[in-house]
C-alpha cells in the first residue's frame, strides 16, 4: 500500500544566558515551530510544502523578532 502523502512537524526551544561582556547575565528565548506536508507524484517524485513559525524573546534591546517561513519545493530520489 503506497500512501501519497505525508505529513510532520517540529518543535525546537533554545533558552540562552550570555556570560561576560556587555550582556552578562541576559537571555534569550527562542522558539520554532513547523508543519511539513509531503506528497507522491510516482515512485521518484514528491512535492513538499514547509511553514515554520520563528520567534525570539530577549533581554537585548531590538534583538527579539517574529519570523514566517514558507518553502515550496520538489524532490526526486532515484
């Protein structure tokens, strides 16, 4: 049985303290999520769609952002 699509996602945390320098002792929290959709054309090509959701907290001023991603892509394994 050949399922033609697929689908995934990920989560990734990071939590940062800078020792030294100017920025001793401030932090960073960042955090990414992303959702992938896969599907099978035949037995060598797919099309992919990936959405990752990007975002920074930090103590430094003017570090912090939020990001969107969006990848369109094709595969082909042979």
């Amino acid at each position: 049985m050949l399922f033609r699509s697929t689908g995934g996602g990920t989560i990734q945390h990071q939590h940062s303290i800078y020792n030294g320098g100017d920025y001793d002792g401030e932090a960073d929290n960042y955090l990414s999520v992303g959702a992938s959709l896969s599907y099978k054309l035949d037995l060598h090509w797919s099309l992919e769609a990936i959405y990752s959701l990007d975002w920074l907290s930090s103590d430094i001023e003017n570090r912090g952002f939020t990001r969107n991603r969006v990848t369109f892509g094709a595969r082909g394994t042979f």
